[in-house]
C-alpha cells in the first residue's frame, strides 16, 4: 500500500469516529482570516419599523461558476445565432412568450411570471473590475462591494442587526431556533466570512446537510455504549469531553456546544409532514435542499437567511457541451423553486423571498467546444417576498456587442452609455437590497454606494 492509499478500515473508523463526535457539518464553519475594518455603527441608519413589518426571511441561491442569461433571455436570439462563431442547435431552442427558454425551465418561469411570483432582471452588468475571474467576481458579489477583503454580506447583516438590536441573543437551550438566525447548506461560504466583525457564537452560520441528512446526529450505540461502569460515563459524554478540551476557542468548539440541541432541532425539522398539495420533484438537485430550507424558515421565524451553493449547486461554468447540461439543470432549478414558491404559498408565508445569481454571465459566442465562455450581464430571479417586493415582472433590455469571430460577442444593457439606456445595476446592488429589506435604510455606504435595485422594494 502506498503512501497515498487508505486502507478501508481505517477509512471507517475515522468516518465514524468524526459522525461521533460531530464534526460534521460543523468543520465547514471554520474560520477565516483576513484584514478588514469593523463596521462604523453609528454612520449605518437602521429603522426598526421596516424590520419588524417586512419580517423577511431569504433563500440565497448562488451559482458557482457564471449561469448563463439565456434561460430567461433569448431576445438577441437571431442576432446572437447570425455573429456567433458556430451556429447554435435551433432546433433545441424554442422561446416562449416572454423570450425564455422552454427547454431550460420557460415555461416554469412563466409560470411563475404570470401569478405575480417572480421579478426577472436581465440587466446586471458589471463594469467595476471587469475581469471576469470566478474567485474575485465571488469575493466581490459575496461581499456586496468591490473589494477583495472586508467581511461577507450575511456576517455584515448578522452584526449591524445585533447591534441596532433587532437580533438578540438567546437565554437557554428552549431557545435553540433563537440561536440558528444563519444558516449555511454549502460550508464555508464568504457571505459569512467575518473579518474583523468577531461575531457573537449565536450570529455564526450554523451548518445544515445539502439534504435530510442530520449532520449533528449521532447513533444511539454512541449514547448507550458504556465507557466507565462507577459513572455510567457513555462513549458520547466521552467525545464531548475530549472534544472541548482539545479543540480551541472559535467556531469548531461553539459548535460543539450546541451539538445536542441542534441534533434534536434537526430532527424535528425534518420529521415535518409537507402540507397537502405541496410536492417537490424527485429525482432533483435541488428540491432536498430548499424543501429543508422552507420547512426551517417556516417553522422556525428567527432564521432569517438560509444559502445554499456548491456542490450540487455548483457546475454552471458551461465552457463545452453546454446546451443539454444547462438545460436539464435550469429547468430542475426552475421546478424546485416554483415547488418552494407553492409551499411558502400554501403555509399563508408571503415574508419569504429567494434570490437568484451568480459571480458573473456568459459570452455569447458558442464556441468551438459547445460552450459558452465569461461574461459580465446576467439575469437575476427574484421570488416571493410580496410583503415588502413590488411585482415588477421583467426589468431590463439587452443589446449584442462584440463579434463571435474573436470570441467576444456579448450582451449589454439596451442603449448602453446612450440616452435611454435601459435601466441596469452592478451585483453591488442585489446586497444593497438584503440589507435595505432588513431595515438598513441607507445601505448604500456598504456597498461602494451602489443603492438598492430600484423600485423593487415597497
């Protein structure tokens, strides 16, 4: 056996000494270090009448890796297909009335359109640092502000809301739905990424599974197996020890310390019945995951943002064989929302919203691979949330520029850098609008004063 071979037994102890334990789902919180300034509380303007009214919960859904716009924009069709490079496969394209694309979740989209349950923007264009590079585009949209430090949009909320004291802390262990206000379904992320902020233990994301799976659940032959016969000590007891004298103080042991109720807590969101008339597809992504994230912020109303991203979210950089990926992913994204959107609909749940995007869009041009290359315009899907959203439908018209003989055939907001331009907004302003919707009423000094998307928000 080499070096870099594990043997299969001891790939099992350790993976059941870990689920002992309880590290997992809890090491995907680990923290990170960077350089940042703490948040000026007395400049950020908070109004209490807006949180308390709009009472929002949100659904984050990032797409690693760049979505292409088409799925809900194919306007530029005939232009696009003419200047691209290598026709596109018309025959799999079919727009629907509002120019989406059928095959890749339209005529779910329309769906939703038309019962006043999505706003679709198609004009997020990006001209700050235009480079098109996955990590910096991420860092930037993740952190609402073109900077490559400073803490992440979900860390910045979770400090300014304590501190203007909307969000407060827990007393005991019957609060423990008090003690979960964040909650990441992807690990790490850098919408939580504190900096210099040093979050309460109760503001720090807590780590669902990407599924039903209980990441905090132990079996009960951890509980029952008796390690010392004069305490009744059991192997459980014992990791909890152990594991609160080695580890040190930060995420990993906060963690610890909640592991027992969270458990329990886990457990009983899971065990919730879907209501009837409420049905998520099979065979599907997505579904799992926003199924447990409507069921946490329906029954539990101080989870305020839930996200969720890679790895079963990830996979949109469709640089080669594009067309039937990107279909089929798209139209189960599409299905699974509008699955949410009945669910939060049935429970009477018209607080919750779901935002859609990514660090960047694509090119135009189908390449010589089936693909599409970076991009700086995408569309962003906004869901839900009419308690405090406007139904404005559709929002922002594209033009081509480029040519797909040099690769470089895009889009661009209609009129672009002329007299009636078509309304646009950099990623900047999707975090201006979270924290608008949260009662932060001049948020524009968070995010290098890019406002809110406007109109959006009653």
């Amino acid at each position: 056996m080499n070096k870099y071979t594990i043997n299969q037994e001891e790939h099992i102890n350790r993976r059941t000494f870990l689920k002992g334990v309880g590290a997992f789902g809890i090491s995907a919180v680990l923290p990170y270090s960077a350089n940042a300034a703490d948040l000026d509380y007395d400049q950020i303007d908070f109004d209490s009448s807006i949180y308390s009214s709009n009472n929002a919960q949100t659904i984050i859904i990032y797409l690693y890796g760049g979505p292409s716009e088409l799925a809900g924009n194919l306007t530029n069709m005939t232009e696009i297909n003419t200047q691209s490079q290598n026709s596109y496969p018309l025959n799999e394209i079919t727009a629907t009335t509002n120019h989406f694309w059928e095959e890749a979740g339209g005529n779910t989209m329309e769906f939703l359109l038309s019962n006043g349950k999505m706003n679709l923007f198609r004009t997020c264009y990006r001209i700050v640092d235009d480079l098109k590079s996955h990590g910096e585009c991420t860092s930037q949209a993740q952190r609402g502000k073109d900077t490559d430090g400073g803490a992440g949009i979900i860390a910045n909320l979770a400090s300014i809301l304590y501190h203007k004291g909307a969000i407060t802390e827990p007393t005991g262990s019957d609060d423990i739905g008090k003690s979960i206000p964040f909650v990441t379904m992807e690990g790490e992320s850098i919408l939580f990424r504190e900096d210099d902020l040093n979050l309460n233990s109760f503001l720090k994301p807590v780590a669902f599974g990407s599924d039903s799976d209980n990441p905090y659940k132990r079996n009960g032959w951890f509980n029952s197996h008796i390690m010392n016969n004069d305490t009744n000590t059991t192997l459980g007891q014992m990791m909890d020890t152990m594991a609160q004298s080695f580890n040190p103080e930060g995420k990993i042991k906060e963690a610890f310390d909640k592991r027992a109720i969270l458990e329990k807590f886990t457990d009983e969101i899971n065990e919730l019945e879907l209501p009837p008339g409420v049905v998520y597809p099979e065979n599907n992504t997505f579904s799992d995951r926003l199924q447990l994230a409507m069921k946490l912020l329906i029954h539990n109303p101080y989870t305020k943002v839930v996200s969720m991203g890679s790895p079963g979210l990830g996979g949109w950089d469709d640089h080669s064989n594009a067309i039937d990926n990107y279909t089929d992913r798209m139209q189960d994204l599409m299905n699974a929302i509008a699955a949410a959107v009945n669910h939060m609909n049935v429970e009477g749940r018209s607080n919750i919203n779901i935002v859609v995007f990514g660090e960047f869009g694509r090119n135009m041009n189908y390449n010589n691979s089936e693909g599409w290359d970076h991009g700086n315009n995408q569309n962003v899907y906004w869901f839900g949330g009419s308690d405090y959203m406007n139904h404005l439908g559709i929002v922002g018209e594209t033009e081509i520029t480029g040519t797909g003989d040099n690769n470089r055939l895009y889009t661009r907001p209609k009129n672009f850098g002329q007299a009636g331009e078509s309304y646009t907004f950099q990623v900047f302003s999707i975090a201006a609008t979270i924290y608008r919707m949260y009662g932060i009423t001049n948020p524009e000094i968070l995010t290098d004063n890019n406002p809110p998307i406007s109109g959006l928000l009653t």
